[in-house]
C-alpha cells in the first residue's frame, strides 16, 4: 500500500506576496499522521492554525485564501500544488503573513526544495476519495465534472488573445510527472488588467519576475514562454491546490472548462454533497506496498466501484 507521507525535514522559503506584496517567510516542516496540512499564522497573537480545507475557502478573487476566524491565508495554490504533486498528506506549514510567497509564479520552487528535504513514510496507509459516479456542475460558460477512472484532469481555455486563443491539456495524476510537467507553469495575466487589479488591492507584488504578462500582441517576459501551453498548464496548477483541499487524494478522470478558483470551490462543494457520488477508502492493510509513483498496479486498484 502507500503509507501516508510527510517531509523528512523542515523547509524554508522567502519571497514576497503576489497580491499584498509584502516580504514573506515561510516553513513547510514535518508533522504526523492524519495531522493533514495546516497553516500556522506566526506574526498573530497566540499563533492561530488555519486548516487547508475546502470548508475553509473564505475568498477566491485571483487566488484562494483560507480562513479561521481573524486568521486568514491567501494565495495558497501553488504550495498545495507542489505538496500534492510530491505525496505529502501531513505538514506544518509555518507562515508570517497573509500571503504564501509568490517565488517565480510557478511551483517549481515549491517542487525543487521539498523534493531535496526528501519524503517519510508515515505508519498509517494513506486513504482516497473514490469516485463512484460522474457529478458535474455547469454555470454559464463554465463547468467542472468528475467521473470513475483512473486519476487524471483535463483543462481547456480559451482567450481572444493570439498567444493563448483555445488550448486543452491534459495531465495523468498518477504517472509522477507532476514536476516537469505542471509545476513549472506560471500564473499569467494581461497587462490591460494590471490598473484594474491594483485598484482593487491586488497584484501589488506582480512582476516579469513572478508572473507571465501578456500585452495585446505578445509575451513581455524577455524568456517567453515555458511551454507552448504554458497558460492551461498553470490553470491545472491552481486546479490541483484546489482539489488539496478535499484532504485526500482524488480517484476519477477530472474535466474543467474555463474554470476558476470559485468555480473549483463550487465544485467541491457541490461534490462533497452528492454522497453516494464517492466513497472514501483505505487499502487493506495486507496489501504490498506501492511507490509515490503508484507502480505498475495503481494502489487504488480493486477499490469499490
């Protein structure tokens, strides 16, 4: 079976925020099993956790905050991302502002430094969110469904401008490509946006430096772009830190259109009602143990349909 995950070692990060701009410290360090992953504002009286759960979502203008009382956590995406594209399920994450850093606009800072601190296994199996039947939610133009099968996203988008126009991607969750593939994608925005968004107290930290910027021709990033589908790719980025908030790993064939961060919440909500859509469950104990990479017979293999 896979056994749950933590970091061998505490991992330390700076930077500033996207949105506050504000210079940032963050520690991602161990914790024990079923602990899950929590926030620990340190700059704030008594030190208050704020939980990565779905139910937590206060805010998803241009990023997902979380949120527990007077505490709150924005622009926690990219960090949960990279915690679930390494198979980390328990971490203390230790953070002295309202903002997780920004780094490169990407989660290849994440990805690089939590793969080097290296993974321990945990005396506890992991357990998974198995989809039973596909659930589906739609609004406008926008949708989001979930059907059985073997774990995967599928994203499409489609912008007027003549660098992105209609792209669609898709990314096997279980093939441990996630740092090559995803990770190094960077939030991207429009430079006709940058006004508007500050007026609004946002992007405040934004630059070539932390995002892809995009004028009404082209690329303004003097090295261009990552990938030719670099702008679907970072939108399964934001996607898979969303879907950390359910708390466990999914188990079904993901399809999002046009999406965005309130629309995945909404999704998971609306999921997460729909109980006889999924089951949670654990591999029996007698079970031989898998790599992260799932091996040749996925860990989830044999669960109930």
């Amino acid at each position: 079976m896979v056994w749950q995950k933590t970091l061998a070692r505490a991992v330390d990060f700076v930077g500033i925020g996207l949105h506050g701009g504000q210079p940032t410290r963050l520690s991602v360090q161990p914790a024990p099993a079923h602990y899950g992953l929590r926030f620990v504002r340190t700059d704030l009286p008594g030190r208050p956790q704020v939980m990565a759960h779905y139910s937590r979502v206060v805010g998803t203008l241009r990023a997902t905050t979380l949120g527990e009382g007077e505490a709150t956590v924005a622009t926690v995406e990219h960090l949960l991302a990279a915690l679930w594209g390494l198979g980390v399920d328990n971490a203390l994450i230790l953070v002295d502002s309202p903002e997780i850093p920004i780094m490169d606009g990407s989660a290849a800072s994440f990805a690089r430094s939590l793969g080097l601190a290296g993974l321990r296994s945990l005396p506890w199996p992991r357990s998974y969110l198995v989809i039973r039947h596909a659930v589906e939610l739609r609004e406008d133009q926008q949708w989001m469904r979930v059907a059985p099968g073997r774990p995967s996203i599928t994203y499409q988008i489609d912008f007027s401008h003549p660098m992105i126009r209609r792209q669609r991607y898709t990314f096997r969750m279980d093939d441990n490509s996630f740092r090559r593939e995803i990770a190094p994608a960077r939030t991207f925005g429009f430079l006709k946006e940058v006004e508007h968004l500050r007026a609004q107290g946002l992007a405040q930290g934004g630059s070539l430096d932390n995002a892809l910027v995009l004028d009404e021709q082209g690329v303004l990033n003097p090295e261009g772009l990552r990938f030719p589908e670099e702008c679907v790719r970072h939108k399964i980025l934001d996607a898979l830190g969303d879907l950390a908030l359910l708390g466990l790993p999914l188990v079904g064939r993901v399809e999002v259109g046009r999406g965005s961060h309130a629309l995945h919440h909404r999704f998971l909500e609306h999921l997460m009602r729909q109980e006889s859509a999924w089951q949670v469950w654990t591999p029996p104990m007698h079970n031989r143990e898998f790599s992260s990479a799932w091996g040749a017979t996925p860990a989830w293999e044999g669960a109930p349909a």
